[in-house]
C-alpha cells in the first residue's frame, strides 16, 4: 500500500511537472506571437502615416510653375500681389516658418490657429519624423527646408512643418491591443484545459508502462524466487547429509536439476521478451508458404497428444497455395506455444485441432481443443506477461505466464493479430492471422 502511494505521488509530481512544461510552452508562444502581431499592426499604421506626409513633401517641392496658378485668377488690384495658400489635406496641418522662426501662413490654418501656434521653428527637427502632441492632440511631423528656387513663393527658401494628426490611429491601435489582451487571457484558459488534457494523455501511456514494469519486475522476482528456494533447499540438506552417496541423494539431485531447466527456460523467455521490447530481434523474413512451418511442430504433438489418451486432428487445406512473408522459425514457435497450452489444459477423450482458413487477405491458422475454456475476463489479460487463468495448475505444470505474451510479440513484428475465441460448445480457439503476400 505504501509503494503504490509512494508511486501515485511520483505519478502526480510528473504530471504536474509535465503540466508547467506545457503551460509554460502555450504561454511563451502566445507573448510570441501576440508581440509580433502587435508590433507589424503598429508599424503597418505609421508606414501609412508616413507615406502620407513624404507624399506632401513632393507635392510641396514640386509646386507647378505660378502661370498654371494664376491662368484663371482675376487681375485685380487686390489679388496682384497675392501669394497661394498652402493646401493639405483634411487631417493634415502644414505650418510655414521664415528662417526667423515666424509662422507665415496664419490665415490659412483657420481654426487649427489655436492649436497649432504655440508650435516653434526647431531647425534641429530638419528632416526627422517625430511624434508630438499638442493639447492632448498627437501628430505625426516632418520639418522640410524648401528651395529658394520653389515655384510657389510662400514655399520657397522658407522651413515647412507638415503635420498629420494620428489620433485615430493611436485610438485604433489602442482597441487593437486591448482585443489582443482579451483574446490573449481567453486562449490562455483554453490552453490550460488544452494541457490538463494533453498532459492526461502523454502520461497516460508512460504511467500505464511504469505499471507494466512494475507488475513484470514483480512477477519475474516471483518466478525466480520459487525454483532458487527449492535449489537453496535442496542442497542445504544434502550439506547435512556429507556421507550419503549421490544414488542417496538422486532425488534432491533431479528435483535441483528440474529447477535448474525451469530457471533455463524462465531467464530465455525473458531475453525474448525483452529482445522484442527494444526491437533488436533479428528476423529472417522470407516469402514461404504454410507447408515449410507446419510440419515440424504438428508431427510430434501428434504423437505427445495420442499418448495421453487425447484425440489429435488436423484440417489444412492452403499449406501450398498461400504465399507468406514470415520467420518459418517464428511462427513454428507460436505454433508450439499454442499447441503446448492446448495439450495442457485438455482433459483425457478431449480434441485438440489444427486447421486454416482464408479470411480475405488473411491466412489464419487456429488451434483449438476442447478443455477447460477461458472466461471473457480473462480473454482481455491472457496475452499479458507472466499472467495465468490457473496459476496453481500453470505453475506445476511448468508454465511462467509467458507464453503467449511472447507468441503476440512474434506476430505483431509480423504485421499479425492473435486473439482467443470461445470453441463451443466447449473449450478454446486461438487465431493466428497473417498478411497473405500476393
């Protein structure tokens, strides 16, 4: 109980871990990229802005000649003398300085007088884009010093400030980032939900393999602990015993060797297993068909299961017509595993059968027999390592519970299936399924 506690909070203390990872990954990415689309609106707007004012400037510099102004002006004696006005546009103020610093064109700005005549000639603005703000006004500004060869006179050798105002693109860029805080919190909430649930389900495998080892460490310590015990018995009698001869002990003796081959075939499942669990066993795939690996484990259970008083049938019908890719000594070893678990779990009278079919593009080989059987829950573990619908009966009869765990792992490199039916109106049927190659 304290172990499992112990493990339960590894468990949470690495998803919470996991949990601030993610998180940390969603929040990073979101300051990201909510800085970059800020920062491309903001200087998408004053490009705009500034695009504006540099095409006041041209139009400034390059005023057409006074005759194409004045073609249409009557000639009176008021208007000889008249200068034109500087024209902007309607967000747009142009403010024309003499070299003293005096503003020229007063009655052209109107209404904006009074705002805009507190503004001084600061000839060391020349040529710099500035923002100012003036009574709570903000404008974009460009300071231009103008030729004195300028075909407009009110232009000409004199300094021109041409402001635009911005307010409403700082007010549109203001909602812009109040939308893009709001939308930032609300994605934030959905990745949190989005790493709770991602980090359920990167754990879930990671925990469920943990358990897996756990449970397989266990079992194997297990299994070991039982045969090494007797040995360990065994032979600490026979210490008590010095002058007894070995025909004395030919007991002890057989029953340590008996342990011995246990511990044999224990260690070599296990090294399969593992062999399969880090894919390094060596396969030597070949196209063949069923004759070249059916043979050899059928014809001597053959003669294992009509020895013991059991009925022995084989039904194959595709042995030469089917073509397979496969380890001829693979599947001959789930072929022996299956028979094996048949022979042993069948009473005496009882069938043990052998037959294929075609299902589709799957060449199936099922071995069934009429024994015992196998309940539905069971039939969902029965494939897990060092598992045992019987494990007192399993155990004397020298099996480890790893049987079929390593027949599915020799199958599934094979691109295969193995399940488990009920063979009605008793006992079981174990499918083998394989890839027919066409």
């Amino acid at each position: 109980m304290k172990i499992k506690t112990k493990q339960n909070k590894i468990t949470r203390r690495q998803q919470l871990k996991l949990f601030i990872s993610v998180m940390g990954t969603f929040a990073i990415l979101f300051f990201t990229l909510g800085i970059i689309i800020f920062n491309l609106f903001q200087s998408s707007t004053y490009r705009s802005i500034d695009k504006d004012i540099k095409e006041q400037v041209t139009s400034i510099r390059k005023q057409p000649q006074m005759s194409n102004q004045l073609r249409h002006t009557p000639q009176g004696p008021d208007n000889r003398n008249k200068q034109p006005e500087p024209h902007a546009p309607f967000q747009a103020s142009i403010l024309v300085f003499n070299n003293d610093g005096k503003l020229l064109n007063k009655s052209s700005l109107g209404n904006r007088y009074s705002v805009l005549k507190n503004i001084k000639l600061n000839k060391k603005n020349l040529n710099k884009k500035q923002t100012i703000t003036i009574k709570k006004m903000n404008f974009r500004a460009l300071l231009i010093k103008v030729s004195s060869k300028n075909n407009n006179p009110m232009y000409a050798g004199h300094y021109v400030l041409i402001m635009q105002n911005i307010d409403t693109q700082i007010q549109s860029t203001s909602n812009f980032k109040r939308i893009l805080i709001i939308t930032f919190f609300i994605f934030w909430i959905v990745a949190l939900i989005l790493a709770y649930v991602l980090t359920r389900i990167s754990m879930f495998p990671i925990i469920k393999s943990w358990k897996q080892q756990s449970e397989f460490v266990n079992d194997a310590a297990h299994e070991l602990r039982t045969p090494l015990t007797i040995i360990q018995g065994k032979l600490e009698y026979m210490l008590t015993k010095p002058n007894n001869t070995i025909i004395d002990e030919a007991e002890s003796i057989s029953v340590s060797l008996d342990e011995v081959n246990r511990l044999n075939s224990l260690t070599n499942n296990l090294l399969i297993l593992a062999r399969s669990d880090q894919a390094t066993t060596k396969m030597n795939v070949e196209l063949t068909t069923p004759e070249f690996f059916l043979k050899d484990p059928i014809m001597p259970f053959k003669e294992i299961i009509n020895s013991q008083s059991k009925v022995f049938q084989t039904n194959i019908h595709h042995k030469n017509d089917v073509h397979l890719n496969v380890d001829r000594d693979k599947i001959k070893q789930v072929l022996i595993i299956l028979l094996d678990n048949a022979t042993k779990y069948t009473h005496e009278n009882g069938t043990i059968k052998i037959y294929d079919h075609i299902e589709g593009s799957k060449y199936q080989i099922i071995v069934s027999d009429t024994g015992i059987g196998i309940s539905d829950n069971d039939k969902k573990k029965i494939f897990g390592r060092f598992y045992r619908v019987d494990k007192s009966r399993n155990r004397n009869s020298g099996g480890h519970g790893l049987g079929l765990a390593i027949a599915q792992q020799i199958i599934n490199t094979h691109h295969g299936k193995i399940f488990v039916r009920d063979n009605l109106p008793t006992g079981s049927e174990f499918v083998v399924e394989l890839p027919i190659k066409h």
